[in-house]
C-alpha cells in the first residue's frame, strides 16, 4: 500500500536503487547484504520503499517500508486525518456492537432512516461508555471512537439537541410496541416494576412538579419507571409521568399496557410503595399473581407476626441460608371481606433485628432532645412525634405552648417486639423460601436505577423543554437495555470463573476494553495498536467474541474509518461558523 503523499527521496546513491517496471519506477532500498559461498560474493537484500511521482523525480509515494527503514523522517498528516484522533478506543465499542446486532434493536426502529438509527444507537452508546449524556460532548466522544451514523459522520453539540427534541411520541411508543410485541407472550415470568424520581429545575418540562421525592432539594420532579422481566433479565418498557403523581396510584396504568401487550401468564413482584386494596383487586381483575413487600410494622401483618412470634424463629427447617434469614408460610384473607386467601410469609433476621431497634431508639432519643429544646415554647412538631408520645400544650396568648410530654409505652413496646420482622404476600401457593428468593431476585431492577443515575449521567438530565426531556429519557431507555445485557452476561461468565475476578464487573470491563485501540497509519487507515491481552479476552469471550473474531472486527472498523465523512461543523443562528480568516 502507498501513501497518498509525496516525500523527497532519500540521497543516498550506495542504498538507494531505482527499479522501472512498466509504467511505474519503483523506489528500492538496500537493506542488507548476503555472501554467497558457492559464488563468492554478496548478493543485496532489497525492499521497495515508494513508487517515484512521474512529473518529479525527486519525489515518491511513500509505503510503510519507509517509516521502517527512515523513521526519523516527518512524514506530512493529511487534511482528512485531522477530522479524527490518530487513536480509536475500539473495544467497547465491539461489545455494544455486538449486542445491538443481537438484540436486532435497529428492526425495532423501523420508521427511523439510516442517519436516525445510527444517532440514536450512538447517543446511547456514549451514554454508556462515557457515563453522560451531556450533548455538548458528544463530539469529543465520537472524535476518537467509531460511531454507527452512515460514514462515521460526527455530528455537533447543536444537531445532537436537535435531534432529541425532534424523537416523536409516535416513534418512542413504536419502539415499545415493537419491543414488547417480540417477547414470549405464553412464557411464565415474573415483572419487578419500580419507580424513581428525577430533579427537575427546567421550568419548560411539563411534567415537573412537586411532589414526594426521594432526595428532596426543593425542586421538581419527574417520576421515572421501569418493569423488568426478571426471567429473561431485559428492560421491557419505562415510564415518565408527572411528579405529583404517587407510586400506588400508577400501577393500575401499567397493567393495563401489559394487557395491550398481550402478556397473560406473568406475575408481579413490587415494593412496599404499591401496596393497596385497590391494587390488589385490579392484579385479581387482570389475573396476574403478584408478590409484594409489607413491612413488619403495618396494619395489616403485625398481629399475624405477634401471634406466630416464637413459633419458627429457631427452627432449623425455617432458616434459609441465602439470606441468613427464618421464614414461614401460612394461609390467611388481607382483608375481612376478601373472596379469596392469600399466601402471608413471615420472616425473621436477628441482623435486621438489631439494627431495626438501634434506629427505633435512636429515634426517640432524639426526639426527647428535641420536645426538650422546646418546653415552654410554641412548637409544631410532625405527626410522627403523637405516633410515640402524648404531647401536652398550654394556650397561652393564643398560642400553643409545649408542657411537656409522655411516652406511649405501649405503642413503643410493641414496634420493639416486631423489630426484624417482615412479611410477603403472593397471591399463588410457593414456599418462604421461594417468595424470598423472588422478591430479592428485583435487586436487578434497583441496579438499573442505580446505573441510570450513576453510570448513565442521568443523576441531571441537563433539558430546557419537555421535547428534549422526553427524547433523552428514551435514550437512557435503549442504553439501559444495552447495559443491562453487558451486566448479565459479564455476572454469568464470573459465576462459571473459579477465581471470581474483580475486573468482571461494568465499569471495570469497560474502563479495560477502552484499552483496545486502533492507531492511524501515515496512510489514514487503521490498525490495532498491540495484542489483546489475557484479560481484555476473558471480557470480550463473555460476550461469544474470541480474539480472531475481534481483530477481524477492529480491522473492518479500520477501514471504515479511512473513508470516514468530515465532522459536521458547529452552527449558529447565522449558519455554519466557519475558521476564522486573516485578511
């Protein structure tokens, strides 16, 4: 291969040959000499190093036996190369590739073109490799990773905003539909479906409102929510819906999609947040099952938790090892009037006991310290102070003085007795052990959220309007499908490892096979920089690419990127901003 840029050729007339074949004069160098016994004399060892440029024969197209043979000469970058880092990190990139090819997530985007298809796959892999979404740094992203856009064309900060407030309701919903449309309709799974919260402080998101946040800076929020096939370990739809809106209410909403879906034989596994009557009634409605979290202190489990204390807690039988835990089943209605009974299982955890206690009375100590600070003062406390004490006021003034205070021994006694207590409720037959093996199985989901906000860069959303909150809640979407599968397949190949490595989790095996990189020849095209290591193996393997597989997917990128598309220069409102020109 020859480059396409033009070097003196090098004066050296003792190792320097011209050799014309053809049309074409070929450069040669010297490089060696060989003796020849028989004929008793060196024969030299030659190599072409350039063809000579016909119209100046002073000068030649270099090829890499050149840079070989005469390192210390500079050789000229072209304009073209400019436009792209001289080092593509490759390896990531081939992981998520790979996943998107086997997800087929492209179908799923049917109504979308070439150059829609590519930007979005490529917002959600740099949202995954780069742990951001900030759209202004796309670009330095894309500058030294391969892209999915038609001629890995990078595109500026400007159309990456543009094109996230330009993704439709139509085209996310398509998405869904599609997705969901694919999935095993008849196959028994169960659903963790769970909610977040995001800050808002855009005053054009519509769906920002005040509401009950889980980190409360005094702003807005959006609720966020995903359901999880936890079978199958895949994201299968997400929700964002105004922050006023509470958690048991929205339940219902989603159930009714999974029943436009087409999903019949699946069950539900949520939080204590969704428990209600209404709830449960419509899960009966639907016919799905369901397994949900009560806690040990609430109304409706607490007396059955008292009556059977003592009862199991020691019981070998009882003990499930996972979770250094006691269990119990037994048959009961929720409510006096229920048509049916449920399963109740009850569990114990001398761990969770004490900490439970130890929270409980730090509690009321500083509780005391605080009706202390205020004897003698007009004070409103929360509600939760006349949960474990009677208060007594003095009007005076007309105002409502602090006397003083008395313990509800009672009321305080009883929560200490139910200290490391909780209970499940599933609507179908299983053991204490089984409910609790799937109720923890949703740990999966939670990690989704915690990726979302931590290794996705959604913690801030950083959007001026509803359009562009929506078309980036969509992208953490794809991403999170993505991830998700990045993140079972590495815990899948750990547990069959017998040393357990510690570098087999997301961002550890990301971080490694940014590692993996191309390095541009003085040609332009691309080539791997050094072997795949030992390590960088073992991840890629856990995604079925073996070594050869990926150097012929790093070389085939390689060449893409010779013929890469220019980046698309920055606009303002006047049009393309240009260099700035000296007269």
């Amino acid at each position: 291969m020859y480059y396409d840029f033009l070097v003196k050729i090098p004066e050296n007339t003792g190792k320097i040959s011209k050799n014309k074949r053809k049309d074409v004069t070929y450069i040669e160098y010297t490089y060696d000499r060989k003796y020849i016994p028989e004929k008793k004399y060196n024969v030299p060892l030659r190599t072409t190093i350039g063809k000579m440029d016909p119209s100046d024969p002073t000068m030649m197209y270099p090829n890499p036996n050149f840079e070989k043979y005469f390192p210390d000469v500079v050789l000229p970058d072209t304009e073209k190369d400019a436009s792209r880092s001289s080092c593509i990190r490759v390896g990531a990139f081939l992981v998520i590739k790979k996943i998107i090819d086997d997800y087929k997530l492209q179908n799923y985007l049917g109504s979308w073109d070439d150059r829609g298809k590519g930007l979005l796959l490529d917002l959600a892999a740099y949202s995954i490799i780069s742990e951001n979404n900030a759209a202004q740094y796309y670009p330095d992203y894309a500058y030294n990773h391969p892209v999915l856009t038609p001629g890995h064309k990078v595109y500026s900060d400007s159309t990456i905003s543009r094109f996230l407030s330009e993704i439709g309701e139509d085209e996310r919903i398509a998405f869904l539909n599609d997705w969901n449309e694919k999935r095993n309709h008849r196959e028994k799974i169960y659903i963790s479906y769970d909610s977040t919260n995001k800050n808002c402080k855009a005053g054009d998101v519509e769906k920002a409102e005040y509401g009950h946040p889980k980190e409360d800076i005094g702003a807005p929020i959006v609720n966020y929510a995903i359901a999880y096939d936890l079978k199958n370990q895949e994201p299968l739809l997400y929700e964002s819906y105004p922050g006023s809106v509470v958690d048991v209410s929205q339940l219902q909403y989603v159930l009714e999609k999974f029943q436009g879906y087409g999903y019949k034989n699946i069950g539900f596994v949520l939080d204590r947040g969704y428990f209600s009557r209404d709830n449960i009634a419509f899960m009966d409605k639907c016919r799905y099952d369901f397994v949900i979290m009560v806690k040990g202190r609430g109304s409706f489990v607490n007396q059955l938790i008292l009556d059977k204390k003592g009862t199991f807690e020691t019981k070998k039988a009882c003990y499930i090892n996972e979770y250094e835990t006691y269990g119990m089943t037994l048959q009961s209605k929720l409510y006096a009037d229920d048509e049916v009974e449920r399963w109740f299982h009850l569990y114990h955890s001398i761990r969770r006991e004490s900490a439970e206690r130890t929270q409980l009375e730090n509690e009321l100590r500083r509780m005391e310290e605080a009706m202390n600070k205020c004897k003698g003062k007009e004070a409103a406390l929360p509600k939760k102070y006349t949960h474990y004490y009677e208060l007594t006021y003095h009007e005076k003034n007309g105002k409502q003085i602090l006397y003083g205070y008395k313990e509800k021994a009672d009321v305080i006694e009883r929560e200490l007795k139910l200290c490391g207590y909780f209970a499940i409720v599933t609507s179908r037959k299983m053991t204490a052990k089984d409910a609790l093996l799937l109720y923890k199985s949703r740990d999966t989901s939670e990690k989704l959220f915690c990726s979302d906000k931590s290794f996705l860069g959604n913690r801030t959303l950083r959007v001026s309007g509803s359009n562009t909150f929506e078309g980036k809640v969509f992208v953490a979407f794809i991403a999170l499908i993505i991830r998700c599968k990045i993140y079972t397949q590495l815990r899948k190949r750990k547990a069959e490892m017998i040393n357990r490595p510690n570098f087999m989790t997301v961002p550890v095996a990301l971080r490694e096979l940014e590692k993996i990189e191309l390095i541009r020849q003085p040609g332009g095209n691309y080539k791997l920089d050094h072997a795949i290591t030992a390590t960088q193996k073992t991840i890629l393997g856990s995604f079925g690419i073996d070594e050869a597989d990926a150097k012929a997917r790093a070389l085939a990128i390689g060449k893409e990127l010779m013929h890469a598309e220019k980046p698309e220069k920055e606009e303002d409102e006047y049009g393309t901003i240009e260099d700035d020109k000296i007269d």
